[in-house]
C-alpha cells in the first residue's frame, strides 16, 4: 500500500477519481489536497520539493527508498551487516 500511495502522491497524472485506485487510496489522495489547503507557504515549498526529488529517483534508488522506509526490511539489513561484520556468515554452498 505504502508504495501505491507513493506512486500517487508523485504522480499528478493519476487523478483521485481514478476506478482503478481503491477507495481507501482515494480517500489518502483526498486528504492529501485538504492537507495542502492548509499548510503554510514554507511547508507547501517542502512538499513540493520533496515531490520533485521523489520522481527525479532513479528506479533503483526508488526501492532503496521503500526499504528503507520500512522498519522490518532495514533492522533485517542491519543485522546482516552487522553478521557479515562479525564473520557470522554462512557460506553460499549450506543455504
């Protein structure tokens, strides 16, 4: 959902009323547009900056954003790292 709800919020040629979107994203979409409406001047400027920086990424950077947004793939990362660091790595051949 989180990544439905990211495409759209960068994407202004998906439109609210879309059919294809449930009804639930299309609600977020509406919030969204009412939470425009009233933020100050400084917090649109961000948002919109932040928008802009959004869809200038790169697919790839694009899912690094999604991982690391979500709390369970980055403490799973984390601890990789921190295994692979330690020398807690099994090796290819006993997966």
């Amino acid at each position: 959902m989180f990544k439905q709800v990211l495409r759209v919020l960068c994407d202004p040629e998906i439109p609210a009323c879309n059919p294809s979107i449930d009804k639930g994203l299309r609600q977020k979409i509406s919030d969204r547009q009412f939470i425009l409406k009233g933020m100050n001047s400084m917090e649109a400027i961000n948002l919109e900056r932040l928008a802009y920086i959004l869809k200038s990424l790169s697919p790839a950077e694009f899912e690094t954003l999604e991982i690391l947004l979500d709390e369970d793939a980055f403490e799973n990362i984390t601890q990789s790292l921190e295994e692979l660091d330690a020398g807690e790595r099994i090796p290819i051949d006993e997966w």
